[in-house]
C-alpha cells in the first residue's frame, strides 16, 4: 500500500513536490482545515496529516484516523492538536521548532529600534502633515544593557545581533552553562541583577507555571528606571496591567508586544498608550520562515513515513507493540523524576546522571534519558520534547551521563536521577512496582515512598516533634485536601522530608507561611 499525506493547510509547491519525489502520495486541499466535519470524514484514509494553524487535529478527528501515523505541524506551536489523544492512538505528533527563530530574533530587534526611536508614532504624525521634529527625541542603542530573559534558540540569536550593535548583553537563564554564555559573549546574571541593569528587557522563553508573569508587578518594580520591554515571545510571561501602571507612571520608557494574553487580541491593557508598539503575533511571519517550516515539515514527514526516523517529535519516540506495555511505565517514571528535579532546581544546571538498575536496563533506555532530560527541562522549556531534548541539553551545554548496572537492593528495577548545578546536587530515585504505577522512593538519599499525583507539596526540614501537626494544621485552615502523605527522615532530629499530594495546586501564600515553621528549609509547590 502506497503512503498518503493529506494537506489541509496552505503548504508551498516545494515542500509538496518533497513528499512526492521520495514517493509519498499527496492529497492537497489547503482550505479543508477550516471544515472540521469534512476533515474527519475522509482522514481516515491517509497515512499523514500536514496542517498549519488552521486545522484543528480534535479527538474526534483523531477518532476517525484509523490509519493515520504521523501529525506534521509546520510551525512550533501543537495548541490545535490533541497531543493526550494522538498519543493515545500512537501518531507521533511533528512540529519545526527552529524554522521560525531568526525570523522571531530579527522582530525583537526591530520593536526595539521602533521603541528606541519612537518610529510608528513619528510615522503616524508625520503621514498627517505634522513635523514634530523636538517631540520625537528618541535614545541610542549603542552602548546601552540588553537584558534576555531566556537564552535558549532564539535568545542566543538575539544576542549575536545585540552585540553586533555593540550593546552589552547580559541573560537570565537557569539552562545557561557558564561555557554556552562565553561562547555567545554573554554574561549570565540572576533575575534580580537583570532588572536592576538592564536597558532593554527582551523575552526569549517559554510560558510554564514557573515562567507565567515573570515580569510581575514585584518584579516590574525592580527594573532599572527608563527600561523599555519587548515581548516576542509568549503572552503571558508578563503581568500587562502592572506594566501599564508602570508605563503610566513614567517608570518604564516604552513596551514593545507581539504577544498577549488573549488571542486575538481586540482589546488589551497595553493598547493606546503613547509609549507602546503592538504587533499581531508576527514573529514567524516572513515568507523566509513560512517556506523553511514548510520544507522541513515535508522533509520530517517523508523520513518518518519511508524510513521510520523521528525528529522534534512532541510527545514520545514511537516503540514496537511489544515494547509498549514494559516501557510505557518507565518513561512516565523518567518524566516524572526529571520534572521533580526540574521544579527544585534554582541554579543552572551542568551535569545530569541517570543510573539504571535491574530488569529496567534491558528495556530502551536512550528514550527513557531523553524523557527524563525532558521532563527536567520542561518546567522552563515547555516547547522541549523527548526527541529534542538531549539537543537541547548539548546545546545548553548540559552534560548527560548514563549508568547500567545490576539490581543492589530491594528493587527489581530503579532508575536513579543525579542532578548538579553551579550551586547544589538533587537527588531522586524512583520506581515501578507491578501496577505499573511510578513511585518516588528516595529524595537526597532520604527514604520516603510517594505516589504521584497532579499537585504536590514538597516540605525538606529539620527532624522536630509537632511539625507534621502544625504543617497539615495550615494546608486545612486554607482549605487544601490532602489525598496523601509520604515522610522520611535520614535520622532521629536529623534532615526530614514531606511529600503532601493535595487536591489542588497550593497558593504561594500558603507556602510562604509553612516557610515560617522552624526547621523549614524548602517548601515548592510541584505540578505533574
């Protein structure tokens, strides 16, 4: 049976005439993302599915994708596709996370000589037969501190052009190795540093719940009087009505967005003010970027479908049916210990080892690494995959060792994570006892036996009589169900641990007051 791809997007005659000379066999009907009852109707003849933004991939669709393998996404963002549901069906999901990121670079440079020169406004007064000429007195950008929030793909390309406007170029970013940041000519700082120095603050990172309004207004109030803000990023990386207030009050220059919370936006806290520049979500928007994306989707699908290769694949490398029920368990633990080690680490990390023990080294273990490097990038990275995610590691200049070895104790199998950072060493092992259901059985070398859940509590203290009570005494005042309780102490009065999974996410409040209880050394919120 010949390959079919089904194109439901606009997609250029280059990347069609790509799956047809490695012998794909291509259905072409650019307008027929936009009907979603057609598009279920005849998707379950073909093998691929190409789309752009405007086809929206449902579990219905997917329901009736008997055949389907393979979901291309020319672009970066998979918000129209059901990935719990493709994954469900085993259609590994596609994306060209990279297609876009000069074309996205070059736009943060250009807001920022608009702001710095006042340019749409200049244009607008002057176009109406005005000559405001002593009304328009903008700032050089030679000389002055560019501040990147996020120094990953795009943030490392907008430094290089920073810096050959000879600006000085400093980045916040915990992924950041002291040697990626020589390499680039940038100097790695701490967030606070940033805001206290920066000229120009730009955002180069993903949205996660540790990213969301990372310019808060407690933050905001921290920038360098006379900072002006450019968001090609996401919208949500920065609390829009305190930037406003602080636009207002004349705190902030100028703000520069191409991102906003709500979609399209219609109206929005930034828009009118005579200091800001709003653009349409068009980062990605040049024909160069539309045309690579198209390519390499096209390139990404072929090989997959003629050959089985996957790359920057969204959701898990695909396994044969016989691997599946063994595996599948073990890369949900692998997520698991990185996203745990991933939410708890504050400084940039420089090593990661992953130690396999017992029957769990006879299983694949490459995708079982790239998951759990996955999982500990995601909580800053949202975009990384499990296929991606080792590149992205190497390129942060992370390195990542694996050890197999014979089972040493009480466990059929354990995976054991090691993390270090510039600062610190976090260590979690875990497991997976005959349910099939993931366990947390160490942190720090400290014994405990965890389940886990969707929202947790993680609580490291001081071995002392009466905290358990005063702990669980605070979480029912504020209303937080506890579901479990897991405890560990390394010794009579010695180190302790508390991993608490709660019916839901706890408050930052609430966790800044369990932080008052004597003994308290750490307390962080976890989501899985």
């Amino acid at each position: 049976m010949s390959r079919r791809v089904l194109i439901s997007d606009a997609l250029s005659p280059a990347a069609i005439a790509i799956f047809k000379d490695r012998g794909v066999e291509v259905d072409f009907q650019p307008a027929l993302g936009k009907d979603k009852e057609k598009l279920a109707s005849i998707v379950g003849g073909f093998d691929g599915l190409a789309i752009r933004s405007d086809t929206k991939v449902t579990a219905e669709v997917l329901e009736k994708a008997t055949r389907l393998k393979v979901i291309g996404r020319a672009g970066i963002g998979v918000d129209n596709v059901d990935i719990a549901a493709a994954t469900a069906k085993g259609v590994i999901v596609m994306n060209t996370p990279f297609g876009n990121s000069i074309t996205t670079a070059e736009h943060a440079i250009a807001l920022m000589f608009a702001l710095a020169r006042q340019i749409p406004a200049a244009d607008a007064s002057t176009q109406a037969g005005k000559w405001e000429k002593k009304r328009f007195m903008g700032v050089e950008i030679t000389g002055k501190v560019m501040g990147l929030i996020g120094c990953g793909n795009i943030g490392s390309i907008v430094a290089a052009r920073a810096s050959g406007l000879h600006m000085h170029v400093i980045a916040y970013d915990p992924f950041l190795s002291p040697e990626r940041a020589q390499d680039l000519d940038v100097e790695k700082v701490d967030l606070d540093s940033l805001l206290a120095r920066a000229d120009v603050i730009s955002l180069h990172t993903s949205l996660t719940a540790q990213t969301k309004n990372i310019l808060s207004a407690a933050t905001l109030a921290k920038t360098k009087k006379g900072v002006r803000i450019i968001n090609c990023a996401r919208g949500g990386l920065v609390d829009e009505q305190a930037l406003r207030a602080l636009l207002d009050s004349g705190h902030v220059a100028g703000a520069a967005f191409d991102v906003f919370v709500d979609e399209p936006a219609k109206e929005n806290p930034l828009f009118g003010h005579p200091n800001v520049v709003c653009t349409p979500h068009l980062g990605a928007s040049t024909s160069e970027a539309q045309e690579n994306v198209a390519l390499q989707i096209a390139e990404q699908m072929s090989d997959y479908l003629t050959r089985g290769a996957v790359s920057n694949a969204v959701n898990f490398p695909s396994i044969t049916a016989e691997e599946a029920p063994k595996l599948r368990p073990f890369i949900a633990l692998s997520e698991y210990l990185g996203s745990f080690a991933g939410q708890l680490v504050d400084s940039g990390v420089t090593k990661v080892t992953i130690i396999y023990e017992g029957a769990v080294t006879e299983l694949k273990t490459k995708a079982l690494t790239a998951s759990v490097i996955a999982g500990l990038l995601r909580p800053m990275l949202a975009d990384v995959s499990v296929v991606s995610a080792p590149a992205v590691a190497k390129e942060r200049g992370i390195v990542i060792d694996e050890v197999s070895r014979a089972a040493d104790g009480d466990y059929e199998s354990l995976i054991t994570l090691v993390v270090e950072t510039e600062t610190e060493e976090r260590r979690i092992a875990g497991t997976v006892f005959h349910a099939g259901k993931p366990r947390i059985i160490s942190v720090n070398t400290i014994d405990v036996d965890a389940l886990i859940a969707p929202a947790m509590i993680y609580v490291s203290n001081e071995d002392k009589p009466g905290f358990i009570g005063r702990f669980t005494s605070m979480l029912g005042a504020a209303g937080i169900n506890i579901a479990t309780f897991a405890l560990g102490r390394d010794r009579e009065g010695g180190s302790a641990i508390a991993l608490v999974a709660v019916d839901e996410a706890a408050p930052e409040t609430v966790l800044a007051e369990v932080k008052t209880l004597p003994g308290v050394k750490e307390v962080k919120a976890l989501s899985f």
